[in-house]
C-alpha cells in the first residue's frame, strides 16, 4: 500500500474552543497544522485574509473564527454579531476560492433553524420559520455562511462544506457571565458560590427550557471526520442526540463542583426557545457518533477550569 501524505490544514480561529479541539485533534492524527503568524490578522479585512491565506497556501481549511456568545451578548451587541461574522467568513470563503484551496469547512450553529422548528430539528427545517429573536442577527450570519458556501459549490466547484454543532462546551470556553453560554455560566456561578460559602446560586430563566450539549474534543472528531469522508452541498447536524433541562443541568453541574447550598431561578430573565435539540441521523448513518458522556465531559471541564481560572475567559 502506497503513503499518502495527509493535507496541510489552516484553522481560522485556531486559539478560540472549538478551534483549539480541532487543532488539538489534527495534531493527535499527525495533520501538519499551519499556525497563525506572529502578528494578528483581522479576518474581517479582505485583502488582509487573502494575503493570509496567499502566503500559507494551506489544502484544507476549517472555519471556526466567528464571535459568539450567549442570550446577553447577543441582546447587547447584534450589530458586531452580524458584522464580524459575516466579513469573517466571506472573505475566508472567497479567498479559498480565488486560491483553489482543496476543501473547507465551515461551523454554523444550532440557532440557524427556526425558534418554533419540529424537535428533533432536521437539516432541511433550515429556513422554513422565523427565527429566535434573541440571537437573529448572530443566526443570520451563519446562515449566510450556509447559503456562500452552497453557492460557491454550485457555481464553481468549490468542495465547501458546512455542519451545524449544538451548544458545546469544554476547555478553553467562555466564563465571562456577561458573554457566556448557559453551561460555563453555570460551571463558574456555581464554583464562586462554593468558594464563598453562599447559601444559593441564581440561574437566568426558569429553568425549564431544554438544550443539547455536546464537548468541544466530539465536535473536533466529528469535523475531522466529515473533512475526510464527507463531500456534498447538504449541511450536516453535529450533537450528542439527547438533551437536559437548564434545572437538571444546574443539579448535575452542582454535583460535580460539591454545591451544597439552593438553586433559584430568576424568572424576569429570558429563557430563548423552549428546545433545541438536532438530529443527528445523517452524521450516525456516515458512521460518526458522540463517545463523550455529559457527566464526564463537566468533570473534565470543571478539573480544567479550576487549573487555568486565572487566565482563561473569565471577566
């Protein structure tokens, strides 16, 4: 049997979570990953990412650069939500066109689908409703992600690919609580309450709604996985198929961190849509599933808040 030598791989956002698993990942199954250069590239400038892309020339590109964020961030700030976004990937995209990059792929989101979709949420629900009010902007941006990368396949070849993970989580996220997500909120709320000895941790909403949650390091290995046996214009759903309710994910979190004290919901707060949870059919019959269990996957997330608290996303 002849070597092949595998793809030289560019990850845009490589220092962001989800980039950081699939870089951590790659390099597990011996990719040659090409690094940032020392100086910072601002995405959302054309010429500067097409000279990026230009002086690396890489075969395979992943597109996890991307600004995120949870209920608040959203709310606070829509306008750098669609803005950043959207001239991050358009100008990856184009530029990989224009260099006739092999193959990328490019994350979207769960919030693409419609707020009132049919659960599980199928890949072809993709704009059949209105959407989430809270996180349009941010959702409009991926969907346009979605339909560049269709457009760019249809009209001129170009081997785009686009998945749609759920909420994930894992190390290096987000534990600022004004831009965070649900879980390293909750994780960080819930880990300062033990630490101080307080009788009770407040959680936004009312703690009926349910999410799915998938780690950062499955995602990794499902992107890896669809780059390399998965060519087609129809996006893919990445999950772990089953989903909790906020309450019954405080309870789990309050487990892991040794929480002895109360929860209380704080119902003035949003809750977003009622359930999020995506089928995963069309990624289980390529061959692909989760092996991360939730529980496994905070304690793991906990162990590694605790080690680099000091210096990850927490303010």
């Amino acid at each position: 049997m002849g070597f092949t030598q595998k793809p030289r791989v560019f990850v845009a956002g490589s220092t962001g979570m989800v980039g950081s698993a699939i870089c951590r990942r790659l390099e597990s199954e011996n990719y040659p990953v090409i690094k940032h250069p020392g100086r910072k590239v601002d995405l959302r400038d054309q010429s500067a990412a097409h000279e990026l892309l230009d002086s690396i020339r890489p075969q395979w590109v992943f597109l996890a650069a991307a600004r995120v964020g949870g209920i608040y961030a959203n709310n606070a700030f829509p306008a750098e939500f669609i803005y950043d976004n959207l001239m991050m990937q358009c100008n990856i995209m184009h530029a990989c066109h224009e260099l006739q990059i092999e193959k990328l792929l490019f994350l979207g989101s769960s919030c693409i689908y419609p707020r009132l979709a049919p659960q599980p949420m199928k890949e072809e629900y993709l704009l059949s409703g209105p959407l989430e009010p809270t996180n349009k902007p941010y959702a409009v941006a991926k969907i346009a992600g979605i339909v560049m990368a269709q457009s760019y396949r249809r009209q001129y070849g170009s081997n785009f690919i686009s998945v749609m993970p759920s909420n994930l989580y894992g190390p290096f996220d987000n534990f600022d609580l004004k831009t965070s997500h649900v879980l390293p909120a909750l994780l960080r709320k819930t880990h300062e309450a033990k630490a101080s000895g307080a009788e009770y941790v407040e959680i936004w909403g009312s703690g009926s709604v349910l999410r799915e949650f998938l780690h950062v390091d499955d995602l990794a290995d499902a992107c890896i996985f669809l780059m390399e046996n998965y060519n087609d214009l129809e996006i893919v759903n990445i999950g772990s198929g089953s989903d909790i309710s906020v309450l019954d994910l405080a309870k789990l979190i309050k487990e892991v961190v040794g929480f002895k004290g109360d929860l209380r919901f704080n119902s003035e707060m949003p809750d977003g849509v009622r359930q999020k949870l995506l089928d995963i059919s069309r990624i289980s019959e390529l061959g692909w599933k989760p092996k991360i269990g939730l529980r496994s996957g905070l304690e793991s997330t906990y162990a590694w808040y605790l080690e680099n608290m000091g210096h990850c996303r927490n303010s």
